[in-house]
C-alpha cells in the first residue's frame, strides 16, 4: 500500500478495525502505514475513546465511527416486539436476551436524555456523543429515508457536547459481546 501511496495510484489507507479489539491497529498506526481508521463507537461502545482515538488524534489519522446508533438500538425505535427480517444482521444481533438488554440500557439513556436535552432525539444524542470526540472525523449511520438522512446530518452542525457533558456519558459504556452470549434459557 506505501508503494501504491507513492506512485501516486492511491490518495491514502484506511482499515476498519475489528469489533472488539479496536487497538490492534495502533501498531500500524505508529508505522504511519494507516491514514483513517473505521472503528465502532457509540454510547454504548467506548472503549475506543481510552486508547485508539488519543492514538488517532495525536497522529492525525481520520477517525470515521461505524455503527454509532448500534444498529438501531440507540435510535430509541426498538421494542420487545421489534423483528427482523431473514437475512438482517439485526435479527442475529438481537437475538434471545439480547433486545431486552439493550432496551434496558437505552431507557437509562432515554431518562438521562429527557432531563438533560429534551428537545433532542435519541439519535441525536448518540450522534452527536459520537461527533464530539475531538478525534472523530465523521460518522456513518445507516440511512433508510429522506427524513433520516436530515436527521442524521442535523448533528454535524457543529454544536459539540463539552468535556463535562460528555463525562456524563460514561456511565453508559457498555463492552458487550453478543456473539458469544449464551441466548437460550
């Protein structure tokens, strides 16, 4: 990929990292053998914050977060009747204890939201969690409309939550690991 860098036939390297061990990529990082980085952030999933975005941030490496609404859960959407459809990743996702769980954990982040910023959607919130990491390039939602395409771009205005308001957040850090969560029972 240097070589190709060099001889002009590609503008940069991105990796997307893996979904549970973000900082493996660090080393790369260091040998300056990456230009952006695509990792899983949200509300839910902060752990890239502690390691790999200060790493990004420091280096100037792009940082574009995937799966920031995690996978529609922290559009505030969901509910115990939710299904999904054969052949979405949702249905697998979500699959036994794991819906009840995460709606547990995302009415916590509604209240949190209704006393803090009423006006604003769940989406929104998590969105804009997303955006004010001061690493954080962009952020890719999944898009299904017109109406979520303006209101997932409404958070890229550039009204960021401080340092305060987003300390406030950790306490919704949550490292699942669905995958290998015994469902049945």
């Amino acid at each position: 990929m240097t070589k190709l860098k060099q001889q002009g036939k590609i503008r940069a390297v991105g990796v997307s990292v893996p979904d549970a061990t973000p900082d493996n990529v660090i080393g790369s990082l260091a040998l300056e053998k990456v230009d952006a980085v695509q990792v899983i952030y949200n509300l839910f999933e902060q752990y890239p914050r502690w390691n790999l975005l200060p790493v990004c941030q420091k280096l100037g490496i792009g940082v574009i977060v995937r799966v920031p609404l995690d996978e529609s859960a922290l559009t505030g959407k969901l509910t115990s009747s939710t299904m999904f459809p054969e052949g979405d990743v949702r249905r697998h996702y979500f699959r036994g204890r794991n819906l009840p769980a995460v709606l547990r954990r995302v009415e916590e982040i509604r209240k949190f939201k209704d006393d803090h910023y009423p006006a604003m959607s769940l989406a929104e919130l998590a969105l804009r969690y997303c955006l004010s990491h001061s690493a954080v390039s962009t952020v890719i939602p999944g898009i299904r409309s017109t109406a979520q395409a303006e209101q997932n771009t409404a958070p890229s205005d550039g009204r960021l939550f401080t340092t305060e308001e987003l300390s406030l957040m950790n306490r919704f850090a949550w490292r699942k690991d669905f995958w290998h969560v015994e469902v049945d029972g």
